[in-house]
C-alpha cells in the first residue's frame, strides 16, 4: 500500500509543473478569445512596386507572414518590405515584390520561394516566427525550416544579402499587454535563438525589433504595424544591414562597386 501511494505521488506533477501546465491553458485560452474577438485586417493589394531615385535600381524581395504581407497598413506602399527597399537603396532607386501570407509560419516558405523563381534580388527580407510562436509550434522544426529557407536563398540568389527581421516584442502589442505578452515573450526566447543560429550558420543577418516602438505605430487591431511602425522598422532593419555589410563593401581592388548606396 505504501509502495502504490508512493508510486502514486511520483507520478502527479510537482507543484512547479502543474502551476507551469495551468499558465500554458489559461494562455492559450486568451489567446484563443483574442483571436475569437480581434479585428480583421485586410491584406493590401499589389504586394510590389517601385521607390524613384538615381539608377540603377536595386532589387529587394520580401518572404514570410502578414507583416511582409501588408497587413496593417492600407497600402504597400507604406509596408515593411516597400519601407526596407526605400530605405536600403538610400537615395538609389528600388524594385520591390513580396511573397508572402497572412498567419504563415515557417513551414510555408518552401512553397513561398517557389513563386520568387525569375524574380532578381539583392537584398532578401524575412519576416517569419510570430506565428510559430503563437501557436506553439516545435522549435527545432522552427530552426530547421528557416535554415532551410536560407539555403535555398543562398543558391538561388547567391550574391543577395539576406536580412531576418527579428521577432517583436509580443509585450509590445497593445493586443497583447499584461501578463499574456510577458507569456508570450518567454515562450519566443527559444524561437529568436533558432533564428540567430540560423542566420549565423548561413551568413545572414539577423535584426532585432526596434525597442522604440510606440502604441501609435501600431494599426488599429493592436497587433500589426502601422504606416509609421513600419517605417520605424524598417529604417532599424536597414541601419543595421548597412552598418553588417561595410566591412564587405570593397571588393579585392578596393572598388566601392558592392556597395548600393551613391557616392
């Protein structure tokens, strides 16, 4: 008997463990509730265009989530990967086109390169994680989907420089505030990890969200960025892709032909 009540109290959950099992449900079921009851914002349409300036163009291509998406903003003009071009090319002129969907995780980036075949980049954008996160998906299937993706990146457009756009604070969302952002934020630790490692392994940078951002840079559904966050974004992003690629802007003859901005 007393072996059965040991057996018995071996096998329950410590205090810590089921305290940890309690927070994930009443997590998840705010979360689930915020989904039940946000507001749906559209995906704008044209996910491309053009930034004027002194030619010859640079390329830039976005992949990933509703952020690279659009969503947020009423136009593409004024989203993540339009901003990133304007502001990468610095005075230069810009293409830009996005392949990417609303609630993507990471799994979907196989199938949204394959749309980008033909379509010529220097610079790659990658906005990719939030939706793993959320959702909880495994973080090594995480890694192992974004090192893949750079791989491919890497052989098709070998001389592009590729840029991971580090996943948000989830504190930060308005959306999210209190003690579900802070869950969230926690949760996402191992997941910027993965992302790091995968971008060192390939060469690639990875650069983290802004710590600036503001209630007002977010659209009116809390969650997405709006016209002004994305350009506060986007103008981190590029700072920090820049100031990654000055060592490497001469070539052997000491030209300054690798680097986009005008002299």
């Amino acid at each position: 008997m007393r072996r059965e009540r040991s057996a018995k109290a071996s096998s329950s959950p410590r205090p810590s463990e089921r305290d940890a099992v309690l927070l994930r449900w009443e997590m998840n079921a705010r979360l689930a509730w915020l989904w039940a009851t946000a507001i749906r914002l559209p995906t704008p349409p044209q996910p491309g265009g053009g930034v004027p300036g002194v030619p010859p163009a640079v390329s830039v291509v976005g992949f990933g989530d509703s952020i690279a998406a659009g969503v947020g903003v009423e136009s593409q003009s004024e989203g993540l990967v339009a901003r990133f071009a304007g502001e990468i090319a610095a005075g230069r002129s810009a293409r830009w086109e996005s392949f990417a969907v609303s609630g993507a995780t990471a799994d979907r980036l196989e199938e949204l390169t394959e749309r980008a075949r033909g379509v010529p980049a220097d610079h790659v954008l990658l906005s990719c994680g939030v939706n793993d996160v959320l959702r909880g998906r495994d973080p090594g299937r995480y890694h192992a989907a974004i090192a893949q993706f750079h791989a491919r990146i890497r052989r098709r457009w070998p001389h592009a420089r590729v840029v991971h756009a580090g996943l948000p604070s989830f504190a930060a969302f308005p959306a999210l505030r209190g003690r579900l952002g802070r869950f969230l934020d926690r949760r996402a630790l191992v997941y910027v990890a993965a992302a790091k490692r995968a971008a060192a392994d390939a060469g690639a940078l990875y650069a983290p969200f802004p710590p600036d951002v503001e209630d007002r840079h977010f659209a009116r559904d809390g969650f997405h960025a709006g016209p002004d966050g994305c350009l506060v974004w986007a103008r981190a992003i590029a700072l920090r892709a820049s100031a990654a690629a000055m060592p490497s802007c001469r070539s052997s003859r000491g030209s300054l032909a690798a680097d986009p901005r005008p002299r």
